[in-house]
C-alpha cells in the first residue's frame, strides 16, 4: 500500500485542470472580471503541484524506514512518473528522502521541465495512521517557473490524508502567487481492495493566496467534492462546489453537480455577478 494512495493524490489536479477549464470558458464569453479568472488559474496550479509532489514522492518513497535502497512502489513507477534524470537519496538515520533533478531542466514524461530538488522527511510511524510526510523545496522549478513552500501529509488511514500547505509560491514572468491551504481527503469507498474502480473520496478545505496580479483571494470548498473511480466517472468530479472570493469583491462558484443527480458525466456550472453558465469539461 502506498504511503498516501496517488490515486487520491492524482485527484487534486483534475480540480487544478477543471478550475482552469472554467476560468477559459468564462474568458471567452467575457463573463469575468479579469481578477476572478487570475485567481482561479492560480488556484488550479497551486493545487496540481501539491499533488505532482505528492505523486513524485509516493513513487520514490523507501520500502521501511531502515531500507536505504528499496522503494515500496514498483521499480518503474518512479521513471514513469518523473523520467529517467533525477537521483534519488535517502537516508535511513534520519528518514530523508531527497529527489535531485540537477540544476540542468529535466524532461519528465509528462512534458513538465523540473529542475532542483524535493525533500521529503518521514516521521517514524511511516505507512501507518498519524505518520506524517513533509516535503520541502530547494531551489526547485518547474517549466522554469520557481515552486517554494512546506507540505504536510498526514496519513489519516484506511485511504485518507490531510495537507496543509504553508508559505508556498509560484515565481512567474507574470508575478508571484502564493497560497496556504488545508485539504482533507477522505475516502469513503474501496476499502481493503486493491482494485481501484471501487474507490470513492470526498474532498474538504479551505485556500487563501494573492494572484500574480497581486489580489488576495480565498477558495473555500462549500460542498465537499464528491470523486468516484467507476468506470465513466473517473475524469470529474461528480458533485461539490468551490467558490473564489478575492478581496475586491468579485467571486465565482464552480459546481460540479448542476442538475443535482451526482451523473457521472462532463458537466458543470460557473456562476459570476449572479449569471450562471453551464460548461462542458474537457
């Protein structure tokens, strides 16, 4: 079993990937205010690199705590996950797992360009419920883009993780945006089976960061979002709601569930100024 399942960790970027498809449906229809549209971009990326971290140090992370070379994963998972140009350290004395892609980009398979390094420190209980993992970053980037912060996760057992995010940035042309967050995943289907169609999680917390435009904003999960691994329901979301307040006034509400049936299906709605827009995600 993995330290923190991926397949709760590869979830937080499908909401990174769905606040973005909103925030480019509404840019062209104009229907939000610039502000709202930075905000949820920044929003979206701040939560596909905590879950890219999580997934690069799940992948890496030590068979036991005593077993310098070992992985629990599969041999390959790591290349599949990051490429084949990274070293991989750790240190059993003091539980430290360091992942160093050079200071040259590294292609990884997924087209992303990293560079620097990711510490990872395990506290003692490892693998089981109260184990913590925090991940922290020096001089790391990614698609030339500086990535700074501490991330906490804690194994909640039987499948579920918190996360919180401190002090993090994402160093742009464009400008900085920075976030802290809490995230709690809670799994509430598939226990005890390897199979992974069977699985359900339901996603909880709250973020406050300031956009590259330099406008504070806060993203606050109001419904819990509702994730299901059936076949034809993987890809979104199946309920839930998440609504972007930034600090000059502007909001948007993104529901996964517009028709209240909880389908499986590619739907969604954003609402903005009181004007509600279904849109078809990708």
């Amino acid at each position: 079993m993995k330290l923190l399942t991926l397949r709760a960790a590869r979830f937080s970027a499908f909401a990174a990937a769905l606040l973005l498809t909103a925030s480019c449906a509404k840019d062209s229809d104009q229907a939000a205010p610039l502000e709202s549209t930075v905000s949820a971009e920044d929003h979206g990326a701040a939560e596909e690199s905590s879950a890219d971290l999580l997934d690069l140090v799940n992948a890496a992370a030590p068979e036991t705590a005593a077993n310098a070379t070992g992985t629990e994963a599969e041999a390959d998972d790591l290349a599949r996950v990051a490429g084949g140009c990274l070293t991989r350290t750790y240190d059993p004395a003091t539980r430290t797992l360091t992942l160093d892609f050079g200071p040259v980009n590294c292609a990884g398979p997924n087209g992303r360009l990293r560079r620097g390094k990711i510490v990872a420190v395990f506290s003692p209980q490892l693998r089981q419920a109260g184990g913590t993992i925090t991940v922290t970053l020096v001089d790391y980037y990614v698609n030339d883009r500086q990535h700074t912060g501490t991330r906490l996760y804690t194994n909640l057992g039987q499948g579920s993780y918190s996360l919180e995010v401190q002090g993090a940035s994402i160093i742009t042309p464009e400008g900085t945006a920075q976030w802290t967050s809490q995230r709690t995943y809670t799994r509430t289907a598939g226990f005890g089976t390897r199979a992974l169609r069977d699985d359900a999680y339901s996603v909880t917390g709250t973020a406050t960061g300031t956009n590259r435009k330099g406008v504070s904003y806060t993203a606050t999960i109001e419904q819990p979002l509702m994730k299901s691994f059936a076949e034809g329901c993987a890809r979104h979301f199946v309920a839930g709601t998440v609504r972007i307040t930034n600090s000059k006034g502007k909001e948007l509400l993104l529901n996964y569930d517009p028709a209240g049936t909880a389908t499986c299906d590619n739907q969604a709605s954003v609402t903005v100024n009181g004007q509600t827009r279904v849109i078809t995600l990708p």
